[in-house]
C-alpha cells in the first residue's frame, strides 16, 4: 500500500482544500493511505501588513517547498492564486484541479448590492487587484486593508469596522459561507488562477505524479497556463494590481485581462479570443495591454 505525505497551511480554508485533494485521490485509490501534514507559512504568520509589502505570493509557498525538497512532504496544496508564475528549479505544478467560482464576492450585512453602497462606505480587502478595481469602479468610497483567514474577515465585517468586504467567492462556498455572498462581481478580473487549487511535487517524483495528475482537469489546467503566461509576460505580482480571467467555451479560449494603478485612476483593460490550441493567448495579450498604457502604469510602481 502506498503512502502519500500531502503538505498544506493551517488555515481552516487550506485544510479544506488538502481533505478536498486527499479525498479525491483515494476515489481514484481506495487503498492508499494519505497523511495530511500542516505547515506554517510566513504569509500566514504576518497578519499585520498587506501582502504587497511583505514580500507577495512566495509567503505561502516558499515553507512548503522546502518539505517537499528535504522529502517531508511528497506534494503541497496550494490556493493557485498563491502560487508565482516561476517554481524554483526542481518543482513542477503537476496537476491543476476543477475550477470553482472563478469570481470575487461583496460581502455586507448593511448593503445588499456593490451599487448600493452609499458614498464614503469603507470596504475591506488585502488585495491591490481587488482594491483597484473597486477604486475604478467607485471612486467615492474608501479601501481599508483586510488579511486573515475568511473567518477572521467575516468577524471584522460583523465587528462594525466595515460596511463591506470582498473576499474570493470559492472559499466562502467550501467553507459553508455561501449564504454571506451578497452579489458576485463579475466586473472585477479575478486573479490568476483564482477558484483552482494546484497540487506541487518535486519534479523528479514520478511516482506522485502517476498518482495526483488524475486529479488534473485538462481545460482548467489550459486556461490557467495562458493567465499565468499573461502574468508572467507583465511580471505580476501581489505588488502589482493585475487581473486575468481566462474560460473554455466550446473548443474556444477567451481571457480578458487588466492592469491598473493601485488608486484605479488609470486602468488598461482588454479580451482576446482564439482556438485552445493557439500558442501564447496570455502573452499575446500581455504585450497589447503593456502598448495600450500597461507599461507606464508598472513603470510607475518599479520605479
């Protein structure tokens, strides 16, 4: 009987998405015994600053993929949202699960709608992307940062220190929040990779990758390897306000992308269309939103 040593965060949220894994590998392998082991990140130590300040999606990752080099671990879950567009030498994304709800959730126990927002409200997010778009959007009402895991946001929310909070829509449904969701917004680009969990081993553990790939689902594996292209073209990161979306309908593949200021005062935004089998949609795409004022926006945050 095979073991398996899956790593993941502690958060109540990533360990869902680690039973998610565990579970579904042992439909596809009745007799394999899965070990769940919990990992500590730096991401999830510091809770005081907002991420594009501490360093960014490696904060998640960088604790795990060292278990898995020193064989502690034989694959880490992550959020793919979390996780940089260039692995360190010697890991590979080996699967890419099902998408869930790709999109963003506005959250509020006061207001029904994100239009119905009065002017002034203060909203709560961590995310530059999120909080550039809703600047673009609404520019009369105020941001304020939100980190912590989806329960400790719910209660800042229900404490009074928001009037809203925007929070990614797929880890509210696994974790039974569903009915918090007060509207999804479909106006905001989600992140790359947003509602799909990746599974990471060591890039010479073929074994493991016999084993976690029947849990890869091929259109959204596609449809994440052109956003991450996208992002990897215009060096995104949790410093950068970017967004990516890209979707499989019908043999096709549409992915719109932005780039914005952190105010959301300037903002690049547009779509690209073409056969799944089209080579390099993201990059593409990448460099057409850079010629269309992409470039001077991020040559503004690097500089």
């Amino acid at each position: 009987m095979r073991k398996i040593k899956i790593g993941t965060r502690g958060s109540r949220l990533a360990l869902w998405q680690a039973q998610f894994v565990a579970a579904e590998l042992k439909k596809f392998f009745p007799a394999l015994d899965v070990e769940l082991v919990t990992v500590h990140t730096t991401g999830d130590k510091i809770l005081d600053a907002p991420l594009a300040k501490i360093g960014g999606k490696g904060l998640f990752t960088k604790e795990l993929e060292l278990q898995l080099a020193r064989g502690e671990i034989d694959a880490a879950v992550h959020s793919l949202k979390d996780v940089p567009t260039e692995l360190p030498d010697g890991f590979r994304i080996a699967a890419i699960t099902r998408r869930a709800q790709p999109f963003d959730a506005f959250v509020s126990n006061k207001f029904p709608t994100f239009d119905a927002l009065p002017t002034g409200a203060v909203i709560g997010t961590s995310s530059l992307r999120r909080a550039a778009q809703v600047s673009a959007l609404r520019p009369d009402v105020a941001i304020k940062n939100l980190r912590g895991n989806v329960e400790t946001r719910l209660g800042k929310l229900d404490a009074g220190d928001f009037d809203a909070i925007i929070l990614a829509a797929a880890g509210l449904e696994r974790l039974g929040h569903a009915a918090r969701i007060r509207e999804l917004l479909t106006a905001i680009i989600p992140a790359a990779g947003q509602g799909a969990l990746a599974i990471e081993t060591r890039g010479d553990d073929e074994s493991t990758l016999r084993l976690v790939r029947q849990l890869n689902d091929a259109e959204t594996f596609a449809a994440a390897e052109v956003e991450r292209e996208f992002l990897r073209e215009v060096g995104g990161s949790c410093q950068v306000p970017v967004g990516v979306f890209a979707q499989v309908v019908n043999e096709q593949l549409t992915v719109r992308a932005v780039i914005a200021s952190p105010d959301g005062k300037r903002l690049v935004t547009d779509s690209e269309t073409a056969p799944l089998d089209s080579p390099h949609i993201g990059l593409k795409l990448a460099r057409r939103l850079l010629e269309l004022g992409g470039r001077k926006i991020l040559d503004t945050l690097t500089n």
